[in-house]
C-alpha cells in the first residue's frame, strides 16, 4: 500500500510546527529577558538551517543509493525527497532574503 506523498504538505506542517515553538517561545521570552529572546530567534534559525542541510544531505545520499542499486530505494522516494530538499532551501533563501530586506529597512530607518 503506497501513501502519496506532498511536499508541500509536509513543508506546511514544518512551518506550522515551527510557528507554534515560536508561540511557545516567544510565551517564555516575554518572562525572561531580551537577551533570551535573540537566543531563541538564533537557535531556531540555526535550528532550521540545520535541518534544511540534514534534509538536502539525505536527498543525496538516497540518490546516490539508487543510483548504486540498491533494493530498499525506489525512484518515487528519491524524487519526493529531492523535493523536499528543494523546498526547504527555497524556503530558506526566502527567510534570509526577508532577513536581509528587514535588516536594511531597519539601518535606513535608523539614519
């Protein structure tokens, strides 16, 4: 039995999961002081990274395992990943690219 799997699904339930730890989050933060308000910000955004390279490196490992033969990998499972790979990057080039964009309003703003 196959279970079809969306991408973009699966990149919507990550956002999703990512924006209720920041809710909880920014609950905690609001007790505690500023600094750990950028603590939290920084460790989810090297969070994301990391998952993003985690998820990229997978996709090519299990590429290269198909390309190799191997049994347990079929075609579909290397293009979904792939995939998603490619989601998760595009979505993080769209965050640092917001990133950037706050950043320099904000160094505008301030002369």
């Amino acid at each position: 039995m196959t279970i079809p799997v969306s991408p973009l699904a699966s990149a919507l339930a990550q956002m999703q999961a990512m924006s209720a730890q920041a809710a909880g989050s920014a609950a905690e933060a609001s007790e505690t002081s500023g600094a750990a308000t950028a603590g939290g910000f920084a460790a989810a955004l090297k969070a994301s990274i990391d998952k993003i390279s985690d998820d990229q490196k997978s996709a090519v490992n299990e590429s290269q395992a198909f390309e190799l033969g191997a049994s347990n990998v079929s075609l579909n499972d290397v293009m979904v990943d792939m995939q998603k790979a490619n989601i998760g990057f595009q979505f993080g080039l769209q965050v640092r690219n917001k990133l950037v964009s706050a950043y320099t309003d904000l160094m505008q703003t301030a002369v």
